[in-house]
C-alpha cells in the first residue's frame, strides 16, 4: 500500500479489525519512510448486474425487490428471512460465476422457482402464480399436477435406490 504522504510503497499493518457489518476490513497502516498514519478499507467488490425484462427494457438489479417478491410468495409459511436471504445470496453467486452483467429476468425467476420448489412447495406455487403470470385456474391447477407428479417420482426414486 502506497503512503498517502510521501508515495513510498512500503507500509506496516498496525491493526485490522473487521467491520461491523462484516463485509469489510479497517486496516490502521504505518509508512516504513516517513511514519505516517493511515486508515484503509478492504471491501469485497460488489457484483453489479443488469436485468434485462420481457419487453427487453434493462434495468437494474435491486435486491431488496427481489427479497420483496419472495417474502410476498413466503408470507404466512415456515419460511424464516434468513432462508429467503441464503436463497438470493446463492442465487447472487450463481450469476456472479456465469459473469454476465446482463441477466435475463426469466433466468433470475427460474433460479428462485428452484431454490423454493426445494423450501416450501406453497411459496413456490405462489412465486409461480406471479411468475408465470397464471392467466386462469386451469394453468395454477397444471402447475400442481406437475409439482405432485414431481413429488410422486422423487418417492419412487427414493425406493428403488433403497432396493
């Protein structure tokens, strides 16, 4: 780290302390030249992403929408926010590891749909409902079909592996 003061490229960590929110480091250096004294901040580098919506307007990626529309799908189940939070944080991390900063919205729902068909199958129905924009019963009812022929083949699964 380069010394504000005097440019000299040598300096000694003091202390770290890690922040309060935990997602940085205060770091209190020393110059080795003139001895100054300095604070750093060491900070994951956030991933900043576009959504890029039917119409093919973009958009930016705003979390706190995305908690919203899952807390809306969870409300009243057993569904705690830290499991809502874990589910957008893994969902993050998936598009932060394919690397494009243009998302489309249908990949974002179907990482959601995924990680909730998994937590609660109701909150999972209800995201779809919105989702998939359920035009009548007959698509909210198809959707339940498929979610109980699903449930249907995991159980034959799980026996025939334990035969």
């Amino acid at each position: 780290m380069r010394c504000p003061k005097c440019f000299h490229d040598d300096t000694k960590v003091l202390e770290s302390r890690l922040s309060h929110d935990g997602r940085s480091i205060r770091r209190r250096r020393c110059c080795l030249k003139c001895n100054y004294r300095f604070t750093t901040y060491e900070k994951e580098e956030e991933f900043i992403f576009q959504i890029k919506k039917k119409d093919g307007r973009l958009e930016p990626y705003i979390r706190e929408k995305a908690l919203k529309s899952v807390q809306v799908a969870c409300q009243k189940r057993p569904v705690t926010i830290e499991d809502m939070e874990a589910l957008l944080l893994n969902m993050e991390r998936k598009l932060q590891d394919e690397g494009s900063r243009v998302v489309l919205s249908q990949r974002i729902g179907d990482l959601i749909m995924e990680v909730l068909h998994t937590l609660d199958k109701v909150a999972y129905v209800r995201f779809a409902s919105v989702y998939k924009e359920f035009k009548d019963t007959d698509e909210f009812m198809a959707e339940l079909t498929a979610l109980r022929e699903k449930a249907a083949q995991a159980v034959q699964n799980r026996m025939v592996d334990q035969s």
